[in-house]
C-alpha cells in the first residue's frame, strides 16, 4: 500500500510542477494566489509532503486555471475523456453516464466539491469534500 500512495503522490507532485512550469507560474506566485507561504508550496515538493490534501490539490489547479481530476485504468475504460460535444438530447442515459467525466471544483477557498459531469457539463453527481 505505501508503494501506491507514493506513486500517487509523486503524480500529483510531477503534475503541479509541470503543470506551473507550462503555465509559467513562479511558486512564488503560486504561493500567493492560494494564500500560503512560499515554504508551504516546498513542504508540497518534498519527499514527504505533508498535508497534500485533495483540498490542496484542487486549490492549486483551480489557482492557475485548470481542473483536477481524479481517474484510473479501470475508469479510463468506463468513463471515456472528454469527446465532441454531442447531442444529449438523443443519449440513452447508459451513454449519459459512460460519457462523463470526474471533476475537483474550488467554489470558495473553503469549499471543495467532486463533481461527475456529462459531457455537456451537466451534473450526474456532486458532493463537498470536508476536512
């Protein structure tokens, strides 16, 4: 188990790093838009983070304009990337829910939601993360 939950945590590490180094967001200001310190924004790159949270995760995404997402192998087989914008109108609602998507959404620096969405952005399910 702690050799997964170390690999996760370096996916989430290696995301936000490239993630900000593609955007070209210094930590610095990272650390600003989420209202940290800049140590804080290290403590997330070390060995050992401590406190990554989702809530964490989400703020930084949603910081510098993206969506976190949550997903593996068997989901990536479920639930397909997002596609071309269809007619859902016509969708069966077993296509409904294999052509969704998994969403973190910062709505206030306190709230986080998890969201599962169609790919017409309509909701299926949605619920608060709390700490």
């Amino acid at each position: 188990m702690v050799i997964a939950e170390d690999n996760l945590i370096a996916d989430v590490q290696f995301a936000i790093h490239n993630l900000i180094e593609l955007k070209k967001i210094s930590r610095a200001e990272l650390a600003r838009r989420i209202g940290v310190s800049e140590a804080r924004i290290s403590q997330i790159f070390e060995d050992e983070p401590q406190n990554l949270t989702l809530r964490t995760i989400a703020q930084i995404f949603h910081a510098v304009g993206e969506e976190a997402r949550v997903t593996s192998a068997a989901l990536d087989r479920v639930i397909p990337g997002p596609t071309p914008k269809q007619d859902t109108q016509a969708a069966t609602s077993v296509t409904r829910i294999e052509a969704t998507s998994l969403r973190l959404r910062v709505e206030e620096r306190s709230r986080v939601v998890f969201q599962q969405v169609c790919n017409d952005n309509s909701p299926i399910h949605e619920f608060d993360l709390v700490a």
